[in-house]
C-alpha cells in the first residue's frame, strides 16, 4: 500500500486517516497489508509529523526518508500568499516541468523511492496486489512501475476526481493530466470516494470506476465520552476552508437572520481548525462575531472530544454546487452521534448520506439554516438537548470496517479470480 499522506501527519488528516483505516481493517478480511509511507518530518511540517508520535499500528509500515526541497516541504503555517509567490514559483517550476516527462512528482524523490523499496520488499517477500491512493499523482506512477516490473495488479484509490480537477485546471496542467490518465486506463482497478466522481471519471478514462467511500475509524471512538455544557445552544464545525468554495458565509448569514428576529444569548459557535482568520472575518462581515470561539487546531482525540459534546455539527460543503464531495468531516459526525446541519445543501450525495442514516438536514438558504437552527434551538430549550435520531446500523455503514471490506472484495476480485474491473485477466 502506498501512501504519501500517512499517520502521523495531519496536514491532510481526511486523507491519512482513509488510508489508514483501510490498513487497519483489510486485514479482517484475509489480506496482509504492508504500508510504504514517508519518515515522519520529510514531507510536511504539521503538527503531527513534528510529534514524538510512534507507529503501534496492527500492520506493517515500511517508513521511507525522502529527500524533499525546502521550500517544497509542506508547512501549514504558510498563508496563500506565500505558497503563490513569484520566487517560490519560480524555484519550483524547473522541478515542475521535469515532473510532467518523469514520475509526475515535483517535490522530492517520493516515487522513486516508493518503487525502490517496493522492488526490495518484492525481492524478499512478494506480495499479491499493489495498492495506491492520490493524491499525490506520482503514487500512481510508482504503482504502476512496480506491477510492471513484477506483474501483479494495482489499484488506483483516486480521493479527487480527476475529471472534475481537469476541468477546473489551468492549460499548464493539461500534460500531467494526460500522463496520469494513461497510467490509470493500465490499472486493474480504480476506486473512488463517492458514486458522483467515480461516474465522472468513468466518462474521462472510457472505462469502470468503483465506489468505495471513505468513512470513520469505530476504534478511534471507544474512548470518547461527551460531556456538554449546560446552558448553551453549542454549534461546533471543523475543517479548512477554501476562498470562494467552502466558507462559512451560508451559516453566519443564517446565524444573522436568526439572531435578527429574536435574541438566542445561550447560542455560541466554536471553530476547530487551521482557518481561523478567514472564519473570524466571515463572522464580522455578518455581524456574529460575539457568538464565535476559535479554538484552531487541536489534535484529533481533542476534536473527537469536542465533535461529540456539540448540541449541533455544521458541515461546511462546496459553494460551486459539486457533486460528491462530502469531505471526511461528514463521516466523524456520523460517528460523534450529534444532529448534523449541512451548509449549503445540494450535494445529492451528501443529501443521501443524511437522509440513510436519519443523522442530520441539509439547508442553504439564510431561511432555511435560520428554520432548522430555530427548530432545533425550540427542542434544546424545551429538553436541554437536542435528540439525535440516527440510526445505528445505516450509520456503521460508513465505518472503515465496513469500507475496509468493500475493498477486501475488489481485492479478492483481482488476485483469486483473476479479474480486473475493466474486464481484463489480472
């Protein structure tokens, strides 16, 4: 299994916390992953890497030291403007054009050094199928060399739809995408997160996508024990926001509208996360800035702790109307048991999730967020709470277990029967 983004790192927890749960439970099914992952600190400057955390993991990870440029390594502290500057693009840019012809990886040494230790690994204990999740798009590469070189199958985990990104990209991205996709029509099989994009690259690549949504960890909540505070209506939303494609505009203005018609002094909101600057501006724009807490980033078993005692989860969707693009935090609220509000509603697959598990509304509107708010604020003041209403066994459903056994099935599809999903022989 390769995997750039990897516990313990945080930048992108959505992402390591997917390929580790499939690790963690695949096994359940008969298979024996060995994970190749970065060092800890090779790749990213996030909180976790920088921690003294130790891998006790119930499977194997293979820890590669990669040589990453400095001003390549990924550091959460660096603001947008600093990311686009001219002279970090400038310095990059050769890295860039030699990453198009090659392994399609502009910052360091990652698949190069995936394939070698994947051709050791081989060497001394082959392995049956070859397992690897993007982005970064230089996984594919290195997965592809390495059920080359040794003929066993690969399949592709694809987070983002790659037709979806194309069609947002600029021109300069047209050549890597091109590679990428013919690296994908040679996988045996290509999973994606939602049935929304896998049904987009299914058009893109003119062959058979998979769906294998991600989901949340159950071991990771056997501990958690909420304890909510008395006297005080508590929204709580997490996650990174995106200028102009998830902000928190649709919720403050619903806030607004709501604190309008009638005083809620018990009402307080509290962000968890990494853009807390652009969410303390969107509160003021809409004049709620003294209902909002800013915590910023905490760890995960401190988010667990906090997701799970809210009166109310917000989950921050996409402005641009994108279909299929719920964003890990969907699945940690489904397992908080806490009411769910989506804001802006629209994503017919988020709509799916909610409506199947009873966790949740959707609302996008100022009315509408202000309507659901009220309602659910009348059930707090007349119960102390607000009763959560999800069902159990719909919601198990996005476990990782069970998202680990939907993948056992496609595995055991490649290897034992000698099928690949596009209808070749493995």
């Amino acid at each position: 299994m390769l995997a750039r983004t990897f516990p313990p790192c945080l930048l992108y927890p959505t992402a390591a916390a997917r390929a580790h749960g499939f690790a963690r439970y695949v096994g359940e099914a008969g298979w024996r992953p060995v994970v190749v992952a970065p060092a800890p600190g090779t790749v990213c400057r996030c909180e976790g890497c920088a921690s003294s955390s130790r891998d006790d993991a119930p499977f194997e990870i293979l820890r590669v030291p990669l040589r990453t440029p400095p001003d390549a390594v990924d550091d959460p502290g660096a603001n947008e403007s600093r990311r686009r500057s001219i002279g970090r693009v400038a310095r990059a840019a050769p890295r860039h054009l030699r990453a198009w012809v090659s392994d399609l990886e502009p910052q360091g040494d990652w698949p190069r050094a995936a394939l070698r230790v994947g051709s050791e690994r081989f060497t001394a204990d082959p392995f049956d199928v070859v397992w690897a999740t993007g982005q970064p798009l230089s996984s594919f590469w290195a997965a592809d060399a390495i059920a080359r070189r040794f003929g066993v199958p690969w399949v592709a985990d694809v987070r983002d739809s790659l037709a979806l990104r194309r069609a947002n990209q600029r021109v300069a991205s047209l050549l890597p995408g091109a590679r990428t996709r013919r690296l994908l029509r040679r996988a045996d099989a290509i999973v994606e997160v939602s049935p929304q994009h896998a049904e987009a690259d299914a058009a893109w690549l003119r062959r058979e996508c998979l769906t294998v949504t991600s989901g949340f960890d159950p071991a990771d909540w056997r501990e958690v024990r909420p304890q909510r505070v008395p006297g005080i209506f508590h929204l709580v939303c997490s996650g990174k926001l995106y200028p102009e494609y998830v902000t928190f505009d649709h919720l403050f203005a619903g806030l607004a509208r709501l604190l309008a018609n009638a005083p809620v002094p018990e009402l307080r909101v509290t962000y968890y996360g990494r853009s807390c600057d652009e969410v303390r501006r969107a509160a003021a724009a809409h004049g709620v800035e003294g209902r909002l807490d800013c915590s910023g980033f905490v760890s995960p078993v401190e988010l667990r702790s906090a997701l799970a005692r809210a009166d109310v989860l917000v989950a921050q969707m996409n402005q641009r109307g994108d279909a299929g693009r719920p964003g890990g935090k969907l699945y940690e609220y489904l397992a908080a048991r806490r009411p769910v509000l989506a804001v802006p509603g629209g994503d017919p697959y988020v709509t799916d999730v909610l409506e199947r598990t009873a966790a949740g509304r959707s609302a996008t509107s100022p009315d509408e967020v202000a309507g659901v708010l009220r309602e659910w604020l009348g059930l707090w003041r007349a119960r102390g709470t607000v009763a959560y209403e999800g069902r159990p066994d719909a919601i198990e459903r996005y476990s990782m277990r069970t998202k680990a056994s939907e993948l056992a099935t496609v595995l055991d599809r490649l290897y034992r029967h000698g099928l690949a999903i596009d209808g070749r022989s493995a």
